[in-house]
C-alpha cells in the first residue's frame, strides 16, 4: 500500500523519469532534423497521394483490432474477457503510451481490463509480457526474410558494416528469444517448486505476505500458460504474422504516397529499425522512431535525406495519430484520464 511517507520518493521518481523523457526527445528531435532542409520536407509532405495515407491509416487501425484480437486469445487460460473490453482498453492504452512517458500505456491497459471484466491483474500484465514475446518472435522471423531474400539496395560499405551489425544481433536475439521462451516452458513444469523457493524467504517476515506473493506468481504465469496450449498457441501465431503483415503494408503504402516503390521486403528492415528506436522510452516514440526510419530509408536505401524525413513524420503519424484519437475518445466510457496513470500504475505494483 503506497503511504503518505512513500508518496514524495514515488513522485519525485515519476518527475525524473518525465524529465529523462523529455530531454531524450529533445536530443533525438535535434538528431533528426540535423542539416535536413525543412521547407524541402514540408513540400514532400504536401505532395504526399492522400489515397495511400488514408489506405496506410486504415491498416494502422486495423492492426490495432488485430492486436484486440490476440489478447483475448491470449488470456484464455486465465480469462474469459469480452470483446468490447479489449477493443476500448487497447485503444486507450495506445493512446497514453503515445501521450505519456516510459511506456506506461503497457501498465495501463492491462489493469484497465483486469479492472473492467474483474480478473487478476497479474495475469493482465503476464499476458503483456506475453504479446511482446510474440511480436519478438515474429518481428525476428521477418527479419530473417529480409536477411536471406534481401530486395536491391543501393548500399556503401558503410551501410554493408551496418547491415552486418544488425545480421549478428538478429542470430543474437533470435537464439535468446530461443532460450528465453524454453526458460518460460521450463517454469510451468515445476511451477509450484518454482514458487515455493521464490516465496521461501518472504515467508521468513510474514506468512500472509508469502500467501500473497505466491497468489501472485500462479495467476502470472497463468497469464503466459498459452505457450502450452497447441491450438491456442497456433491461432496467437495466426494472428500475429496477420497484425504485423498489416504494419509491414502500412510502410509500403506510406512509401507508396511519396511516390517510393520499393519491395514489401524493406519494410521488414525499417519496422525492425523502428522497433530499436521505440525502445528510447520518449512519449510515443518521438524522436527514437523518426531517426530509426530516417536512416533506415538514407543509409540502406539511398533515399535522399529530406524525403526519407518527410517519410519518417508522416509514418509516425500514421502508427500513433489515428490511435490516439480513438483513444482519447474511449477514455470516459473506461472512466480513465490522463491524471489517473499514476495511480493505475502504483495498483499494478500491489497487484490489484
């Protein structure tokens, strides 16, 4: 239970983490616009075929309900949730991950839900954890494609070091997702000697805490026991290759609109890309994202740099403006705002 005591170090903890994010913009902003003509950019942007717009925005949405979609599969083990639920907490939980700093979107709409259709919070956050094995999995896979069918590109030896760089780390992620998902296998077969030991020394303070931590830890994992249901498991895969096929084609067609026509295959180098630059916690990627998608498109494409500029804005855009709306829009039939993230955020760390 967070107390008055414990309130100001939480909060001064949250105000440096907004800091750290706002600074982190800044200097990636800065990055990105460095020696880029502005007006260049803001001509390509103009130009842009607002048919391939609207046709990559309606893939963003959809690939949003595809998500929806693959929660539900996903906590099936654990819960029986209504499909208006995931569609509303998906929704707003996109939006405050655009809106706010250091991914909290992730916290939020797991406990929305859990709160909403009264089930387990832990399982609600095992079953993010969850997804991202998912989308790892088959981002990597893609990758893959890319790195064995690679589509013509107009690379110097610099990029051709890149590549080779970015070669190395895909075998490196793909063998510790690898690893990773065998270690999670691993825990559902001894899982109550697995939380009898990690629950031994909280047992040694206070019995109950050790009930309660142990309640905890089973309803967490329940979150993750889809990786051990075939049929389940086969129609999460499904419906991750189907969501993440839609983001690859949201590239093309935004691409398509600047009058770029290059092979589906890129995409699945500038997703990956952006996937890297997502990873700086800046509100909604901002920054991180951009410069992700600007080098991708210069360095192993050749585009020229206020195009790929005018390409990196307008598909960020496309990924998190439409979200975001609906979002804001669903907020009060959740009953959510803004102000309340904190307060979700500190009942997922008491598990309720």
């Amino acid at each position: 239970m967070l107390t008055r005591a414990s309130y100001y170090p939480e909060a001064v903890k949250r105000r440096s983490q907004v800091l750290l994010s706002l600074v982190l913009t800044a200097v990636l902003v800065a990055l990105f616009l460095w020696n880029v003509d502005l007006r260049a950019v803001g001509r390509d942007l103009g130009s842009a075929d607002p048919f391939w717009l609207g046709v990559a925005i309606a893939l963003a949405l959809l690939s949003y309900w595809l998500r929806a979609i693959r929660w539900g599969i996903i906590l099936r083990p654990a819960a029986r949730v209504r499909h208006s639920s995931l569609v509303l907490t998906t929704a707003v939980g996109y939006a405050a991950m655009t809106l706010l700093p250091a991914r909290m979107g992730d916290v939020i709409r797991p406990v929305l839900l859990a709160r909403r259709d009264r089930f387990p919070v832990s399982a609600a956050l095992a079953s993010v954890l969850t997804e991202r094995l998912f989308d790892m999995w088959t981002v990597v896979l893609f990758f893959m494609v890319f790195l064995v069918w690679p589509p013509a590109m107009a690379m110097s030896g610099e990029a051709r070091r890149w590549l080779h760089v970015l070669t190395v780390s895909g075998y490196i992620l793909a063998a510790g997702l690898a690893v990773g998902t065998l270690l999670m296998l691993g825990l559902f077969r001894y899982q109550e000697r697995f939380i009898a030991r990690v629950t031994a020394p909280i047992g040694r303070l206070r019995e109950s805490w050790r009930d309660g931590a142990a309640r905890f830890l089973g309803h967490f994992l329940d979150g993750l026991r889809i990786i051990r249901r075939p049929r389940d498991l086969g129609v999460a895969v499904f419906w991750s290759v189907a969501i993440w096929y839609s983001i690859y084609w949201q590239v093309r067609t935004t691409m398509l609109a600047f009058g770029l026509d290059r092979p589906l295959r890129v995409a699945f180098l500038l997703v990956t890309l952006s996937i890297a630059g997502l990873a700086i916690p800046t509100p909604g990627g901002v920054g991180g994202f951009h410069k992700a998608i600007q080098l991708g498109l210069v360095v192993f494409m050749g585009v020229q740099t206020d195009l790929a500029t005018g390409i990196a804005i307008a598909y960020h855009a496309v990924c998190f403006l439409p979200i975001t709306v609906v979002g804001l829009l669903c907020m009060p039939v959740l009953g959510f705002s803004l102000t309340r993230a904190g307060s979700l955020e500190r009942g997922a760390e008491e598990g309720g």
